[in-house]
C-alpha cells in the first residue's frame, strides 16, 4: 500500500483535469473519476487508477472516493449525460455537486478543491452561467469537508472550447466587427498556472474555507485579446466596434464561424459580455512570479500552424456517444421551490398526493404499506410502480425505483429511479428522474411520455409555487403533513 495521499479528480478527462493529473502524479495517488466507462477502460494504465463513477448516483460517488484524502471537482455539465437529458444545466450540475459533496463527508476526505468563475463586483444582475458556478460553491461548502475555491476567468490551454472559439474567430476573419461588450476586460490566465495555484493550495490548511481570484499578468479587453491573438499566428486583422450590445447577433456570429456546438457558445458569450477582473489576494500574487504571459500560455497551446492543439476528450467522444445511445435511458432534472418548512419526504408525499387531480378519475395513484405507489390509468392498468427505498433516502431525499408496469422497461430497480432533493439550505428542490428505460419506441417516448413528464414537472412546480406563496402570506406552515392518501 502507498504512503503518499490519494487524491481523486473528478472531471479528470477535461483540459484542466488532465494538465492536473500529470502534475501530481510525481507526490500523490492520483484516482481520476469518469461518468463514461468508455474513458475509465481506455486511460487507465499502471501509474494511474481510474474509476467509474455516474455523479448522479451518491453511492457511485461514495465509492469512487474511497480511500481519498482529498478531491478535486472540475465537473461541469457542457454535454449530454444520456440518450434524452432534460434540465437545465444549472440544476444538473447542483444535483451533481450535491453528490459530490455528501459522498466526501461521508467518506472522511480532507479537503474539497473547487475551480470556479471569476465573478465581477457587482453581482446583480449576473448572467446564469456565472450564478451556476456561485451556486456550486455554495453547495460544494455546505458540509463540514472544508472548501478551497480557486476563481478563473479565461485558461488558456490545450483543449479549452473558448480558446477553440477564439482562434477560429481570428484565422476566419480578417475584419472583425465587434459589439460594445468586447470593450469589457478581463484577465486570462495560463493553464499551467491555473494548475500550480491548484496544487499550492491541495493540502495546505491555510486554504481551508478560502476563496482566491486567480489570473495572468495581464488585464486586457476581448477587443485586444483578439489582436493579440492576431499577433502570435501571424496574421493582420482589423476590428470596429459599434455601439450596440447584441449578444444573440454576437452568439450567432460566434456558432457560424467558432465552429463550436451552439450548446456551448450561450454560456461562453454570456460569461465574457461581463468585465471580471482578479480581486488582489495572497494566491493571485504568488502566481504572478513566474506567471505565463497571454501570448506564451496562447503559444503553448496551438500547434505549427496555429491550430489548437487537441481536446483530451475528443478522441473517444465517438465511442461514449455511441454507448449512450445504445443505453437509450432518459435523464430529467427539474428545479422547483420548497416551501417553508417542508422536507423532502413532505414534497414527495405532496406529489404522490397532487398527481392524480391531472386525470381523475381516469388516473389514480394507489398508495401500499411501506410507500409503493401505483400509477393506474383506468381502464388500461398500471402504467408505472415506484418503491420507495428507505435504506437510499437520507435526510434531505426521498428515492423511488421504478420496479415495473406498462411505460418501464423490465422488471427491478434496474428500469430507473425518482428523487426529490432539497438543496440550497432547504430553499429549492429538484426532482429528478434517472436512467429510466422506456418501453414505448425512442421516436414515439420522445414525442409522448417525455413531452408529457415536463408537463407534469411543470404543473406541480406551479404547485409549490402557490404553496410557497400562501405559506409566506399567513407566515406559519404545518409541518405535521400526513401521508399520501391510499
């Protein structure tokens, strides 16, 4: 057995990921965590472990973190993790980060590292994309596993979809017509550095619970971010910029010639259109010496001709879509509001109760001993089973498997499962379903009972809207709810 601490990454595919392994590889045991078991088979080697870890499953989570010190999350939900994902990315990546963060305490480690988004002074209004790194931290800090958050903007790396972005945009266009927001600065910062300021901070106490802005030497606007940019690969081009915002034109501008899935390009434009720059701070300034400059951290990551060198990821993105497809499970997270006083067993058993008033008589929901409910539709029979697993639903969860009937797919807890999950100090709820395997044809389920879901999740967040509202009114709330009714 090794005496040097362990260290698990999740999110240890990514450019950042994989610049951090290496770099840790010479003083710790670095376990690198993957959703895909396409990637655990084809990275693993004798240095390095790898583990198959699904972050939507807390107990997956508890066992890729075992025998860690210290854990490193790098996770961001960019791509689809099933056949049909539905949610926001938000709530996908809070569902995720809730996990995470209960797995670590459970499993004793250290230390969580956290990389999250720069964030400007004024924090209201903020684009979704910056207020969903704010909330990660948020959860990521909401157990006694101290916490140490390292705040970038920009990296410029191997394998970054901005950097991709930003090189496409400047090899393709000569002359560059640019929108007033490009006049907004920011201060990138070289992945190398990133990971040093990553590193200094894995296992150091003075860290603990602490929050850092870390970037390059330099500020600069987007404008000339652009020029320089020009500069390193050798090419002239010139910019004007006109006096209009326009962040769908600029979008649109961007997935035309970034050659970026449009997916991506939203929460990229709607991060840059705001000026973040590195509050002064004792990590910021110890990465100033020796720090990378724009252009070197740029030179490092293009090849001879100017191209970006390649995405880790990409390599095996092929295979890991052809094995979601194959799976054909469906994933849907919905965020909704937790009225005042309510657990997540009070908002679960108010589902089971609110659902069948969608279709009576003609639906009804049927509720045995020891909450397996029944979901008939009359005349036809039961369309879905859900058990209620008592050993799986800690404080702050309630977990239903889906064990059967006419929508599922087989027999056992294997056709998918429901959760309800408080989160946000109690605030928010997110009810989610996970690795549901449809009987009905993909084509048809696509355009029926998956149409149908949002629908259902839909009317009963409007539910606990009007619940929250009422409760806020008369300022008290009965705790003491009942049990759905049979």
């Amino acid at each position: 057995m090794s005496s040097r601490p362990t260290v698990a990454v999740a999110g240890a595919t990514g450019s950042v990921g994989t610049a951090l392994r290496e770099a840790l590889r010479e003083e710790y045991d670095v376990v690198g965590l993957t959703r895909s078991p396409v990637r655990a088979r084809a990275n693993a080697t004798a240095s390095e472990e790898w583990r198959h870890a699904d972050l939507f499953d807390p107990y997956a989570v508890r066992e890729g973190l075992e025998g860690a010190d210290y854990a490193i999350y790098l996770v961001h939900s960019m791509l689809p993790s099933a056949r049909l994902t539905q949610g926001q990315a938000a709530d996908l990546d809070l569902l995720q980060a809730d996990n995470f963060v209960r797995a670590a305490e459970a499993e004793g480690i250290e230390q969580i590292l956290y990389l999250g988004a720069l964030v400007p002074k004024d924090q209201s209004p903020l684009p979704a994309p910056l207020r969903r790194r704010l909330e990660m931290e948020q959860v990521l800090a909401s157990t006694s596993v101290p916490l140490t958050t390292l705040r970038a903007g920009l990296v410029v790396g191997a394998g970054g979809t901005w950097l991709s972005m930003l090189l496409n945009l400047v090899r393709r266009l000569p002359v560059m017509v640019l929108p007033s927001w490009t006049r907004a600065e920011t201060q990138p910062i070289a992945l190398r550095d990133v990971v040093r300021g990553l590193k200094k901070s894995l296992g150091t106490p003075s860290t603990y619970e602490a929050t850092y802005d870390v970037g390059g030497p330099d500020a600069m606007s987007y404008r000339e971010m652009l020029l320089r940019t020009a500069d390193v690969l050798g090419l002239r081009r010139r910019t004007t910029t006109v006096p209009m915002e326009s962040p769908r034109l600029s979008k649109l501008w961007i997935w035309l010639f970034g050659s970026v899935p449009w997916a991506l390009v939203t929460p990229v434009v709607d991060s840059l259109r705001f000026q973040t720059r590195v509050q002064p701070n004792e990590m910021h300034q110890w990465l100033q010496n020796g720090a990378l400059s724009f252009e070197g951290a740029l030179e490092a990551a293009v090849d001879d001709t100017g191209h970006p060198l390649p995405n880790p990821r990409d390599e095996l993105r092929e295979r890991e879509d052809a094995v979601i497809r194959d799976q054909s499970v469906v994933r849907s997270v919905q965020r909704m509001p937790c009225p005042p006083e309510f657990t997540a067993r009070d908002v679960a058993d108010e589902y089971l109760r609110w659902l069948p008033r969608l279709g009576w008589p003609a639906l009804r929901v049927h509720v045995e001993h020891g909450r397996v409910a029944h979901f008939e539709l009359r005349p036809v029979g039961t369309l879905l089973r859900l058990r209620f697993a008592a050993d799986r639903s800690p404080e702050g969860r309630q977990l239903f498997f889906v064990t059967g009937g006419m929508l599922a797919k087989g027999e056992g807890e294997r056709s998918g499962r429901l959760e309800f999950r408080q989160v946000l100090g109690g605030t928010s709820v997110l009810a989610a379903i996970h690795d549901f395997s449809p009987r009905l044809p993909w084509y048809v389920y696509n355009s029926t009972q998956a149409l149908a879901h949002l629908v259902v999740m839909w009317g009963f967040r409007q539910h606990l809207e009007r619940l929250t509202a009422q409760q806020s009114e008369t300022g008290s709330v009965s705790s003491a709810l009942h049990g759905p009714s049979s």
